[in-house]
C-alpha cells in the first residue's frame, strides 16, 4: 500500500499566502499608482511619442531570476523609471505607425476590476462568462448576423482568422477530420484572398496544415479591392484541374491602404460557388457603427464569418480581438471536445453549456469581455461611431496637406483612415525610411512605412481617438525638417 508524502509540520504551520501583510500600505501604493496612470493619460502630450531604449535601461532587465522578495514600492519605481517611458507610445495622440488603438481610461479600469475579479472564462456557470455573451450578442446585432449566431473573445484577428479558417476546414470536410486530418481531400483543398490582404491569412493556411501555397492570392485593383472576376476565374480553372476551393477570405480595411473589398461581390461568389465567406475586419468592420462609412461595408452581413479588434477602433485595452460565426452549430464543431474534467451538468457551477472553450482553442481565458462591456456602455455605439467617422475626416486633412505641399507625394487615396505619402527626392525610398526613423526618434510623432507599387510611403494610420489636427500638422511639419536635413535642396 502506498501513501502520500506527508508535507512538514513546519511547512504547514507558516504562513505563505501572497496577501499583503498591511493591506493599508498597499491601497496607499494603489491609490498613487491608480493617480499617476491617470496622470500619465491625461497629460500625455507632455511627452514625446516613443523614445528609444538607453542601452543601461535595456541592461537592468537581462537580471538573473529573483529569489528573495522585493519591496511593492521599489519595484513600482523600477516601473515608472524604466518601463513605462519606453512604451510603444500608442496611448500619445500623434502615435499614428500602426493600427493601434488609444485604449480609453474606463477601460483601464474594468482591466483592474477584471483582474480583482481573477475569472477564468475557460467555462462554468458564472456571470463574467454572461458579459462575455452579452458582447457577442450585440457584436451579431451590429455586424447583421442572424439570431443564434456565436461569438468569442480571443487575442487578436490574427487568432481569429486562424480560427475562421479552422472552422471552415471542418465545414468543408465534416468533423471526422478533426479526428483524420486533412487527408486526401484536405490535401485538395485551396482558399482564395487579395494580393493585399494581412499576411496573418497566409501564416494561418500555414498554421492549419494546409500550407501557404493552397491560398491564392489575387490582384487587386487601383483602389486596392479584390479584384472579384480574376478570383471567380482563379477558382474556375483550380476546379478544372480537380482542386477543391472551400474560402474566400476579404478584407474590410486593408493593411496598407485601408480599402474594404466590394463584399457584397464576394459574398454572392461565395453562395454560387458554396465556399465559405470570411472577413478580415480587424479595424474596419466596426466602421459599421457610423452612418458615413457602413454602406460601403455593405455584404459584410453576408458573411460566414468575421474576425475584428475591439482594441483598434474600438478604443478598448488590449487586447480584445473578437470572432463571430453566423452559424453556431458549425462553431461548435470545429472546437468543442468533452473530457471528463470538463464534465457539464444540469445545474450547480459545472452548468451552463456550451461553454467559450468550446467555441476555440483556449481553456484558460482572461475576461476580456469587461473592458469591451464598460466600453460600449460608457460612450455608446452613436459616440463610438462619430469617433471612428472623425478619424477619417482626420485622413482627409492630412491628405489635404500633402496635396497642397510641392515637396510632399501622395501615393494612394485616403479609403478610410489610413494616408500614404512621400517626400520628393532622388534616391526618395532611402531618404524616406530614415525620415520615417527620425520622425520617430525625435518623439514629436509615429509614423511607419510601408512600400506601394516599389515606393517606400511614409504611413499614417490615424486610430488613436486623441489625435487632432495639430498632430496631423507636426506630422507633416516633422517630415518636411527632416526631408529638407536628408535631401538638401
């Protein structure tokens, strides 16, 4: 017979809970680190952008492991010296390099509440899981999915195209292949995207075993949509040499640019060729909250499914990617695999099947939904949406700078809330790549670059809900300087 090892009398008899001994010197702490974020918000200006990283500052965080315990106050220090002055710098109004939303302050502090609150939104039967249903039912109400629709949080829309392309392969080759794999008609099977889409739906073809070269990605066209009647023949002639096409992929806000596909084109290939119909709308499927910009998103009710951020222009802390699947059943399929230590019941904490880690990949789960949920419900989807609207009418300015500024080049129409431009000069993608970098070392501002038609453009994605016009100005006046510096006369 054999018996557990006894634990020491003595190990059981000390105290080692984490809680503070003096729970009045740590809410002191709280209250200053609560006081001082605010702070750091609300005067954000006051600071430059981004600021590269000293090399000692680099140094203190190579440490070995720690062993003994540090005060809560020094290592509070050690923040606010050595961390957070070298953030990416997206909170700052003139951040403008990458699709990166501002976050918001109420936000930041449903973050604190969801941490006190320590729920793991894996499954069981309780109220964080309830918010996180709450979202995705008004996440199917603004997007135009039916009733009965599904919806889960995940990091990103990277995460969840690769999850949109797993519930499609599972739709497309039933559910035993979950148990099979791909086979010799997963081998077959081909998926279909612009030129222009993100590179995650590549990577996520790659991730789900069908390797990247089994997604065709097809020209677009002057304004940067899909060009629908080259896919319709790309599918044609793969179905004539016994390929199985089974996705389409568009996108609502193109990395580059910012252009939306013609959806309801897509959406209507998709019915006559039975594929299913995904979108990537990271950050421009929530541009269906303004009057303006939803008719041009037209068809994205169509589809399948869609992936979107709630962390981009939705303002919400990251991160809070989002997928919703029009039809739940096939949701369920792709993901959902009972165990025993996961056994649901008719009532008691185990109840409330089907749980969100039947609906993905993850049984471990922060509550993301919190922020999201004091989000909409602070500003309201009209705010909201007015907030998405303004940072296009944003784009507009500055592309109406550029236009009026000899030394200045647009390089592609503003689509939505994404400008691409360049400085003139001769050898104009290497002048350009370092006045992108000393933009950006100076502090005033953050643009990022990207290359269009073999030209390197300086590009300006205006998210962050604080910018204004007098950003837009420094930008442009940030540029000029160092033009001028790089490419005298």
């Amino acid at each position: 017979m054999t018996t557990s090892p006894k634990a020491p009398s003595s190990a059981i008899g000390r105290t080692e809970t984490l809680d503070p001994a003096d729970w009045a010197e740590v809410r002191a702490l709280a209250h200053r680190m609560l006081d001082d974020t605010i702070d750091y918000i609300a005067n954000i200006r006051k600071q430059p952008v981004w600021r590269p990283i000293p090399d000692e500052v680099r140094a203190r965080f190579r440490d070995e492991l720690p062993r003994e315990a540090s005060e809560f106050g020094e290592i509070y220090r050690e923040y606010s010296d050595f961390v957070a002055p070298y953030a990416t710098g997206n909170v700052h109004p003139a951040f403008m390099g990458w699709v990166h939303g501002g976050g918001n302050v109420i936000g930041m502090l449903a973050e604190m509440l969801a941490a006190g609150l320590n729920a793991n939104l894996g499954g069981r039967d309780h109220m964080p899981i309830e918010v996180e249903r709450q979202i995705a039912e008004w996440t199917r109400t603004m997007l135009g999915f039916p009733p009965g629709a599904s919806g889960v949080f995940v990091t990103g829309t990277s995460m969840a195209n690769l999850m949109a392309v797993w519930v499609a392969r599972t739709a497309a080759l039933g559910i035993t292949a979950r148990q099979c794999g791909l086979g010799g008609d997963g081998a077959l099977l081909t998926a279909y995207t612009s030129k222009a889409a993100h590179g995650c739906i590549s990577r996520a073809m790659d991730l789900a075993g069908f390797g990247s070269d089994a997604l065709r990605t097809v020209p677009f066209d002057r304004s940067h949509r899909v060009d629908v009647e080259a896919m319709r023949g790309q599918i044609k002639r793969d179905r004539e040499v016994g390929l199985r096409p089974f996705l389409v992929v568009g996108s609502a806000g193109t990395v580059d640019v910012g252009a939306i596909d013609d959806l309801a084109a897509l959406g209507e290939l998709c019915r006559e060729e039975k594929l299913w119909f995904h979108v990537d709308g990271a950050y421009g499927a929530l541009g269906v909250l303004s009057p303006v910009i939803a008719p041009r998103l037209c068809g994205l009710e169509q589809a399948d499914s869609v992936a979107l951020d709630f962390h981009k222009w939705g303002q919400v802390p990251y991160d809070a990617g989002f997928l919703l699947v029009r039809d739940a059943q096939r949701h369920l399929d792709a993901f959902a695999a009972p165990a025993a230590y996961l056994q649901r019941e008719a009532r008691g904490l185990a109840a409330g099947s089907p749980w969100p880690c039947d609906l993905g990949p993850d049984l471990s789960r922060g509550f993301r939904a919190l922020k999201t949920w004091f989000t909409l419900k602070a500003f309201g989807t009209q705010k909201l949406g007015a907030m998405i609207e303004r940072t296009c009418a944003l784009a507009r300015y500055l592309e109406e700078k550029i236009s009026a500024e000899s030394r200045l080049e647009l390089l592609a129409p503003a689509q939505l809330n994404i400008v691409c431009f360049r400085y003139r000069a001769e050898d104009a993608n290497r002048v350009n790549s370092e006045i992108v970098a000393d933009v950006q070392e100076s502090g005033i501002a953050a643009p990022s670059t990207t290359t269009l038609d073999g030209k390197l453009a300086i590009r300006a994605a205006i998210v962050n809900h604080r910018t204004d016009t007098r950003d837009i100005d420094a930008l442009v006046g940030a540029v000029l300087e160092f033009g001028a510096r790089r490419s005298p006369g």
